[in-house]
C-alpha cells in the first residue's frame, strides 16, 4: 500500500479524476460533489507534492531553513 501512495501515476491519475470529477460537476449543476473535489485537492496537495514535484519541495524546505537561520540571528532589523 505504501508503494502504491508513493506512485507517481497514482497522483497523477487521482489528480485527473478529481478534474473530471469537477468538470462533471459543473456540467450537470450537481454542486455539492465538489465537496469531495475540495477533499482529494486538499489530500493532493498535502500527500502528493513531494512526490509530484520533489524540486519545488526541496527548494521549499531550503528556503524554511534560510528564515529559520535568518530568524535565529539577533541583529537583523525590521523596517
């Protein structure tokens, strides 16, 4: 199972289902489906960037470290 949330084509495929699930939605002015789209794009963001998009997560974490260090330092001013 873990192997299998660790796919690439997992997302991707739940990532186009969710779409079509939207699109659906919208067509056929079924509105209250879109709760569960809300659902699996917010499961999607969290669960399935660092796998999607492994270079904007390290370039994330980079610059969290970047203002933790520059946070730790007394001298810096505010404007």
């Amino acid at each position: 199972m873990k192997l299998f949330l660790e796919s690439r084509s997992f997302w991707t495929g739940l990532s186009f289902l969710t779409f079509l699930i939207f699109a659906v939605a919208i067509v056929f002015h079924i509105y209250w489906i879109n709760i569960f789209v809300i659902i699996l794009g917010l499961a999607i963001n969290k669960y399935a960037s660092p796998i999607l998009f492994p270079e904007q997560t390290k370039h994330k974490k980079m610059q969290a470290q970047r203002l933790e260090e520059f946070r730790a330092r007394k001298d810096y001013k505010i404007r």
